[in-house]
C-alpha cells in the first residue's frame, strides 16, 4: 500500500426533503449572502429551484443569481461570475444542479479569491491558496463534483477541457435528495453510472502494491452500481436503487476508492479531449466508448488486474487470467450496451479525419503522454482512438 | 436506506515514517503551543517519542505533557488535563496512542471549554458546544477512535464507563504509521481485530431498509480484516496485513459503513459495562465473548441477514437463511479463537455472581433497554450474560 493524505471534509446531508432544509443549513454556517448558480430552467420547471428559495427566504439568506451554467462549463461564464460574485461580495456559492453546475461554483469560488485570470488554474499556471466556501444541493449523480478536489472547466475560444485539483475545491456540504433524480433522463442516469464507473475503475486499475481494502471496496461500489443501474433502467422511481447511485458518485470520486493507490484517470484524459472539441459528447457518453478502448490496449500488461475485477465484479468464473480479463472487458460493454450507451464513436457522428486533432489535443500537441499501465504517447492515444470505429 | 448526515472532515495522513512530520503538520495549522497526552512508557521505549519531540521541536511547537493516560481511560485524569490545558491555555491536543489516549484527549478537548465538570457530556447533561482540536499520532489498529464522532471515559469510583458522541469529537488529523504498529503484542492487535470488527458488525446486524452500497462495503472490510488477521499471527511485521488493519480501523467507526443504516452498537453496550466493571477486561477481549453470545441470541429474528453475512464475509456455502447463519456465527467464533481471543466469561476469572451486578451496570440500573434486533432489557441482558460460560 502506498502512503497516502485522505481527506473528504464535506458534510452530506443524504435522503429525502433534505434540500428543504438548505437556508437553514447555511444560515447555521453563518453566511447571510450567496450566490446560487445553477443551470438552464429544469429546475424551474421541476419545483425545486422554487423550494430551494422558499428555504433561503425562510431562512433570510440573500441569493446573488446565476443561472444558466452549460454543460462543460464554460470559462467565459466562470470569469463573469468571478466578476459578480466579488463585486456583491458574497460569502458562499450554492451549486444547485451536477457537475457543470458544481464545477462552475468551484471554480469561480477560486477565482473569487485572486486578481488573476480564474484559467491560470486550469492551466497550472497557479493554484488556489483560497476559496469561497461552496455548498451544493446535486441534482444528478454522476460526476461526484460534490466530494471531490476537482474542477473542470472549458475554453470553448481554444477547445480547452481542463481541470485542476485543490483540497479548496472540496464542498462545504452536499444535500443529496435521490429523489430529486428521478427525473433525470435515461440517458443522462445512464451517462451519470458510467462517470461513476470510470472515477472507481481508474483508481482501480493502476500500477501499485496490494491494496486489498480499497480493491474490495471498490468492487463492491462497482457490483452496487452496476446492479441499481439494471434497476433504474426499468423504474427510474426506484429510492433505494437511486440511493444507491447517489451516494456512489459521491464514494466514487472522494478518493475512498484510491486509498493507498497511483492516481491518474488516464481515461477522463482522453475523454477531456473528446468532450472538449465536441460540445455534443457528454462526458459519461465519452467514457462509455473510450473505457472499454483504453482497457482492451492495456489489459495485457496487467491481465491478474483484469481478471481480479472480472471475478469480483461480473462473477466471471474462468480461472486463465487473460481469458478472465477479456471477459470482464466485455461484461462491461454489455453492459454500457444494455445502458444505450455508445461504444463507438461513429455514434457521435464524428469521422476518423478528427483522430488527429483529438489526440493532439489529449496529448497538449505532443508534449505530453499518459502515465497508465503503458505511457500513453501521441501515437498510441492515435491507436486508441482508431479502436473507437 | 434511511437518511442520514456523513460527516468525516479527518484529515488522514497514512504510511510509513508519516509521524516524523508532526511537527510540520501542527505548524501548517498554525498552532504553536500544545497539549501532548501519551500512556505509560513504551513509546519512549520504542523511540516513537523521542522522533515526535524531535520533530515538534525543530518545528518550535511547544509542549505541556500529559503522560500516564491508562487503559479505559480515567476520569480523574481527564479532570486533571482540562485544569491543565487551561491554566496553559494549549491550542491544541496531541494524542500519541490509541483509543485510550484518543479518547482521554478528545474529553479533555470539550472539557477546556466549559466551566462545569467534563462528566456531565459522559451521563448526557450537556452536550459539547465546542473544542480544542485534537489531532493523533495513532499506536494501535483497533478503536477506530482517530475518525470517530464518539469518547468513552470510565468513572472508577462509581464502576461506570460512559461514552458520548459529538462532532466536536472528531479529530482534526490522524497520522497513522502502520510500521508503528509492528511492535503490538499478538494480543493487543487480536483484541483491535475484533474491536473492528465489532464496529462494522454493530451496524451491520441492523434493522432498517436496504444498503447495498454499505453492505457491500461493510462486507469488503470484514473480509480484508479477517484476512490481514490471519497474516499478522504469522507475521506481525507484515505491512500490508498492518496497513489494511489500520485503515480498516478508521473507517469502522467514522460511519461509512453505517451510512443509511440505524445507529445502535448493542454489544458495545454490553461491553461497557463490563469492562467498566472489571479493569483486567480489554475491550476487544470483551467483545470477543459477547458479540457470539449476542449474535446467537438474536440472530433468529434476523437469519437472512445473518445468513448474508456468512455467505459475503466467509464464503459460506449454504442455502437455508438458518443453517448459513448459525455457521457464520461460528465461523466468527472460529476465527476469534484462532486470534487467541477469549470467548467465555471465565477467561476473565469473572464468576456467575457478577452476572447481577452487570446486568444492572448496562440497564442503568433497571432504567433502560438496549436497542437491536430485540429490545434487551435486564433480564435479557441477564440471560446473554448467562450464555456466556
């Protein structure tokens, strides 16, 4: 096991109505003005954003509002909020919506703090010594925003996704009410399991010493996840099965699942590029072609690795490691299939004169590879990305 | 799965030589003057605290030290701490131990903010409004007391051992050295095994709507400890046997595996007043006879979840919910025998005529019933008691 800091400070308050008590729990933090970003008119049109105010009033909080936050939020829209939110000196974000919304928070929470341009995160050109706390009530379980360090954000001017990690970018709080996610769409619950997948599954397959207490964990987040979404694709009113993928998204990206472990994400690498040049690839979307793209190049250098997760995962009973390995790769299409996930990326409507540019991009035009089983270089992102047709 | 709040802000950090950087931790937090709370002489024995004053110093952290805390620590001594910590006006408590010293310096933290005894949070007249920090250099894998929410002090001249809960109770860092751990007797770490285990078990044998992702998790712990505990007989220096121990000891008992679930710890109930009664009693040793005893008192109101549990911990092998219960309970029994671990009360030297007198210490004299899978009152209590010769 390799040394690690964990540290998961964010208070959840996790079930049903909770987010009928978000102006109380502000107030009794102390703070009196916020911002309150959030995204297009869906939770308009659901009730909750009028809940969520009825709360605040109640509670005398007073809401500097932003709405409108897009998906792979926007830079531009971060910098304007950073703008807003020093000018009315508010003293607290509230995220209501999923990872856009949160991220969007994160970042202008940090950007709120310094004269500089909030991109010179992105870009690790500096790193937050401060933030604005940031509370958020989710929306969607997916991304894990609410627990995790990590804020992502894109240039569209420059077709940049980037992301930076800060122990500032940790939630104050999280109010998570699954059945506020009952309306989430099919796809977007289905978009939602694989991000959830994909941040437990690449802590997991890393190259380090025996970590059996997180390896166990893991799987047994993965085994629940998998189970509640066969639930949810046929009742998407299910509670506990909601329960279940709320409270995952939020266990997948806090680091529990990476105790002990490298840290990499080699996949949301390649995803980032994808998502960022092409505005209609959701990122769960993404990760549902490129997972399964990104394990079969690699899974030979560590087929022991495949096959453990083939066992404890999908039950796979095959005692050849490589056979094993190969099964539980293809366990996971079928299942990404059975979810109306993509798993190629003809699906996205993007041809194969777009390799080149994207794994220029992945690679920030060929100075950089990515560090995973194999050192992902221009030319083997190439090859992956070609195993996407 | 019920609602629940999940508030774990500990900052963790974990590996080997990680206690060399006391100092420097303390220091980043910006306090300069210190209580330091440790037991009897081993770690100056083993040099652990000669590396801590080390590094304190070079840090120019000063210390008032506290040494001395015992087993089932005293309330005498906590009494003698608070004086101490306000006369000194310390910034911070620095415990260098286990449970014992966690949780005398945790009580002594709520303590040095009131003016009324420290006792009344133990019998439940007050509760904790504020703390000093306390932060941990952790000796032993057992009481998971570094993430906790909960202190247990013991009373000598009233016999009593009471425990109360608060946020304020949870410690600020946790420096967790598995390789300082190497030097604890085959007994002790038998004895932090079982109190692990008794940690993820109390809120696993719970009444309440499904938890799948808490099962799941609960079941990964339970299994990687059993495992670990099977190497650190035959091997007491094995790291990874070590680390998983030390881990799994946080994460027993700072909810995560009880997320969704009730709150009860039925058989610490038990415990409690056992080892507050007898001082020779350790507290894993006395779980170790109670929690069989218990579980075979109960389990028939419950056999499918005892039957999951024997089948997802111990790979049991049997379909009828009865008969896979009855071999998980002695499969636990098994393997806390396998630990050395006592499983009557006889192995104390404590006699039948003491069954009364517990009964009463654990009812509060008749006033109570515990809460679990029955209600147990005195003369439940009595009869579980009774079954354990």
């Amino acid at each position: 096991m390799n040394n690690f800091t964990y540290y998961a400070p964010t208070k959840v308050f996790f079930g049903k109505d909770t987010h009928k008590n978000v102006g109380e729990i502000i107030k009794k933090y102390g703070y009196k003005k916020i911002m309150m970003q959030y995204g297009k008119s869906s939770i308009k049109k659901n009730g909750l954003y009028d809940e969520i105010m009825a709360s605040l009033k109640e509670n005398e909080i007073e809401v500097v509002e932003m709405g409108g936050v897009e998906a792979n939020p926007k830079l531009s829209f971060v910098r304007d909020a950073v703008k807003v939110a020093k000018e009315n000196r508010v003293e607290m974000i509230l995220a209501v919506g999923g990872g856009s919304v949160l991220d969007s928070s994160k970042a202008t929470a940090c950007g709120a703090k310094v004269d500089f341009d909030v991109w010179e995160f992105s870009s690790h050109k500096n790193t937050p010594i401060d933030a604005l706390p940031v509370g958020c009530v989710l929306t969607i379980a997916a991304a894990g925003s609410e627990m995790s360090s990590s804020a992502v954000i894109t240039d569209i001017d420059n077709n940049m996704k980037r992301g930076f990690n800060s122990d500032f970018n940790r939630c104050k709080f999280a109010i998570c009410n699954p059945e506020i996610t009952y309306t989430v769409s099919k796809y977007q619950t289905a978009c939602g399991i694989v991000d959830i997948m994909a941040h437990t599954m690449e802590r997991y397959f890393i190259n380090c010493e025996p970590t059996e207490l997180t390896d166990r964990i893991a799987e047994g987040l993965l085994k629940t996840v998998v189970n509640s979404g066969k639930v949810l694709m046929e009742n998407p009113s299910d509670y506990d099965a909601r329960a279940n993928v709320m409270w995952a998204s939020s266990l997948s990206h806090n680091d529990l699942t990476g105790c002990g472990r490298e840290n990499a994400l080699p996949v949301h690498q390649l995803e980032h590029a994808l998502s960022g040049e092409f505005d209609n690839v959701a990122h769960g979307a993404g990760l549902s072609v490129l997972f399964p793209a990104w394990a079969k190049y690699v899974y030979k250098e560590k087929p022991e690795r495949f096959a453990q997760f083939a066992r404890n995962v999908f039950d796979i009973d095959e005692k050849n490691d490589i056979e094993a390995a190969k099964l539980g790769i293809s366990e996971m299409e079928k299942f990404f299939a059975f979810l109306e996930m993509p798993l190629s990326l003809r699906e996205f409507g993007i041809g194969r004169e777009s390799i080149e540019r994207l794994s220029e991009l992945c690679t920030f035009g060929k100075t950089r590879s990515i560090k995973t089983y194999i050192d992902l270089d221009f030319e083997k992102v190439k090859e992956i990305f070609e195993s996407c047709y």
